[in-house]
C-alpha cells in the first residue's frame, strides 16, 4: 500500500486514506536498520553532564541519575533489594509532586 502525497503530514487528508496514514505514521516511527537503539548514558556520564549544564539542583534530573545507577546495579541486586530501591525512588517521585506550580519559567524553561 503505498501513501499518496495527500496522505502526508501537512497535507489534507481525504476520508478514505486512513489505512494509508496510519501505515505512514507506523513507517515513520521505525528506524534504520544501520541505526541501531540509542545508547543510554551510564550513571558517570549522566551526572557529568547535569553538573556541566548546572542541573544537580533539579530534582528529577537527579531521581533520573540515580535510576541509572540502579539500572546499573541491577544484575548485583538480590530480587528483593532491587525492588524495594525502586519503590524508593518511586515514592520520591511522588514527593516531588507539583512543587513546581507557579515556578515553571524558572525550573523548565532558559532564563
């Protein structure tokens, strides 16, 4: 099946062109082959790079870095351990909560 130029993003979509757009959405989502998946930095290069973009002070940045660490850890990690780390980390997130209403040009945004 292939995708007319209608059928593109951007472009009017005739009602009867859904199977074709669909079929397009699904083929843009997948990637070249000689790609491959995208390499997820370790716990060393993820925090590297929040202190050199002055970022150790944003919470979730630092919840991220330490789910990386125990990623890391994982396979060293009795069953037991590992999940009860993760139900940690997870309540933290749940603390974090919506401390960032009314702050968001200061936390999320350049300014």
């Amino acid at each position: 099946m292939s995708l007319s130029r209608e059928g593109r993003a951007g472009n009017p979509t005739p009602p009867d062109s859904r199977a074709q757009v669909t079929l397009h959405s699904v083929n843009a989502l997948q990637t070249p082959a000689s790609m491959g998946p995208v390499p997820t930095p370790n716990h060393e290069d993820l925090a590297r790079y929040l202190e050199q973009n002055d970022a150790l002070t944003k919470p979730w940045l630092l919840l991220q870095l330490r789910l990386s660490r125990l990623k890391e850890e994982k396979d060293s990690l009795g069953a037991d351990e590992y999940l009860r780390r993760v139900q940690d980390a997870h309540e933290d997130l749940m603390r974090l909560g919506t401390f960032w209403r009314g702050r968001e040009a200061e936390l999320f945004g350049r300014g």
